[in-house]
C-alpha cells in the first residue's frame, strides 16, 4: 500500500516552492533510499547544540544493553532494511508503510531540547515530520482517544528480549493521548545531525515529543495503533509510582528517588535549572489546563 500519490505530489510542489529545501545528504538507508530532502532549522531561539559525536552515543535502549556504551555497540549491526510500520486500530484507512513511503513526507530539521528522566540533557537536531500529518492521511474514527506506539520485537537482533530475564517488558510501547499526539512539535524522527538515524538513536524512525521526558520518543518503531483506551506502556509496567502516563517534564514534580529540578546538558560540568515542559510551556500547557500535574504525572 502507498501514500496517496497526489498528496504527496502536491506536498512536494509546495516544498519546492519555498525554494529553501536543502538537498544535505547522501547517506544510504538500508539497500534502496538515498538522498533525502529537508527544510533546514534557523535556530531562532539560538538553541546551543550538542556535540554530535556525544549527542548520538550517550544512549538508552534496553533492547540492547542498559550500559550505554554496550548499546551502541551492540546497535551497530541492527538489520533495518525492508522496515515496515503498521499503521491500524480506529482508523478508517489502516497501512502498511515501508521507509520508502515514510521519507515521501516533507522533512523537516526540529532542533529540539531533551531532557531524560535521569536528569541529562542535550540539544539535538532532528529530521523527521509532524506526526499529525500521518495522523490526518489514517482518518482516525471518533473512537480514537489515544495513540500507542511499538517497537521492534526480535530477539535475534536485541540481546536483552532474548535474556533469561530481559530487563522491562518487550515490545516497548508507549502511548499519547490524541492531541499530543497531534501537536506540531510531536515528530516522527528519521535523521539526526543532518544524516539518516544512527542504529542506537533508533533507526529507521522513532517519536519525539521534546517536551516529555525522554523515555517517551520510543525508538525504531513498526507499530502506530489507535486506541480507545489509554494503553499501558512499559515504563508503567516496570514502576507505575515512578514513571507515569504524562511524563511532562517537570522541575516541580520530583522523581520518587532524584529531584527533577536541574539537569546537566552533555558535556557540561555545571547543572542548570530545568524548564517546566521542557521549555515548550507556551506551546503545550494549554493541553493540561484543569489537570493536576502532580496526580498526572
Ligand atoms: N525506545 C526503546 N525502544 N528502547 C529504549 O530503551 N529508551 C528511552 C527512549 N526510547 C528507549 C527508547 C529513553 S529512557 C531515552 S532517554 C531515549 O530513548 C534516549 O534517546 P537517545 O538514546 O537517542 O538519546
């Protein structure tokens, strides 16, 4: 199944027409895709980008190992080539993408704050596109309330799904309700530093949603579902007191072992004050008007 070709033919005029697409690189995904096409960031708001060589391996993905430096290791072999995502539940024109399909969207640079649970933080340029944009091409029914994401199952390419005992639940899954989901700032990622995802960021494509702690932009996704219900997802499983649903990033709401308050960007020796949503609270808190945030967290 395909994207509808005029859609997309259209999109691509209206790309061109800004006239400041950047053809940037020619790195090979898998066998077949070459060269993608990006709007490139301006850095209005002159975020201070980290360092790419640090940026893209100080990494969390249990799959592989959870000593970061293992894991990037380990990823190096990853197998992404013929990736698919299934995109169903309570949608009225369920698909099957291939990567192919994927970069057809117009791509965008998002540099983008990110801030983990553990209290690190980093600067990145990503390249990817809204979500809401996939959204709108699946007709979500009026059942759809929230929208759940799933990584890769395969134990013959992640050590810890194949371990006696794997450290969290497999397949990672996470999930957004609807208009979070639908928030411009909510990207599916393929690139990072101008250059297709690195095997450990989460390649081929994985979530970004800047202003949640970092556990919630799953990597290396072949599942969108649409659901009624607010799934479970596996950071819930693991410590449902101590990583909730909402994960905003939250100064004011500690983490029940670590305060939540500072953060130290990679490379940096001092800590600072973290931002309430990460920063993004003029775009966002109007998403939680009325809710408690200490209860949602
Ligand atoms: N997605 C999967 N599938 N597996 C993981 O272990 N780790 C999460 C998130 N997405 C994780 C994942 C956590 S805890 C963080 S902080 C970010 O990925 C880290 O992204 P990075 O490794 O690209 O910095």
């Amino acid at each position: 199944m395909h994207i509808t070709p005029q859609y997309l033919y259209q999109k691509r005029r209206e790309f061109l027409k800004l006239g400041i697409g950047a053809l940037v690189s020619s790195t090979l995904i898998g066998s077949k895709l070459s060269a993608f096409n990006f709007i490139e960031d301006k850095n209005l708001n002159n975020l201070k980008v980290s360092d790419e060589e640090l940026a893209i391996n100080y990494v969390n993905f249990y799959e592989f190992s959870t000593d970061k430096r293992k894991a990037v290791a380990l990823a190096q072999n990853f197998n992404t080539q013929n990736w698919k995502i299934e995109i169903s539940g309570e949608v009225e024109k369920p698909i099957i993408l291939s990567m192919e399909d994927i970069l057809k969207f117009p791509l965008e640079e998002k540099i983008y704050r990110f801030r983990c649970v553990e209290t690190w933080s980093m600067v990145v340029p990503w390249i990817g596109f809204e979500l809401r944009q996939l959204i709108e091409k699946v007709k979500p029914t009026q059942k759809a309330k929230f929208v759940k994401f799933t990584t890769l199952l395969d134990k013959n390419q992640f050590p810890d799904q194949n371990a006696l005992f794997p450290t969290i639940d497999y397949p990672y899954v996470e999930g957004l309700r609807m208009d979070e989901a639908m928030h411009p700032l909510t990207l599916l990622a393929v690139g990072i530093y101008k250059k297709p995802l690195k095997p450990q960021n989460g390649a081929p494509i994985r979530l970004i949603v800047p202003w949640k702690y970092g556990f919630k932009s799953i990597k290396s996704i072949v599942k969108i579902e649409f659901v009624e219900k607010q799934p479970r997802t596996t950071w819930q499983n693991y410590a449902p007191n101590e990583y909730g649903f909402y994960a905003n990033v939250n100064p004011n709401v500690s983490h029940p072992r670590w305060s939540q308050a500072n953060e130290r960007a990679l490379g940096d020796f001092f800590t600072k004050p973290t931002l309430m949503f990460n920063g993004y609270e003029k775009e966002v808190s109007k998403l939680y008007k009325g809710m408690d945030l200490k209860v949602n967290f």
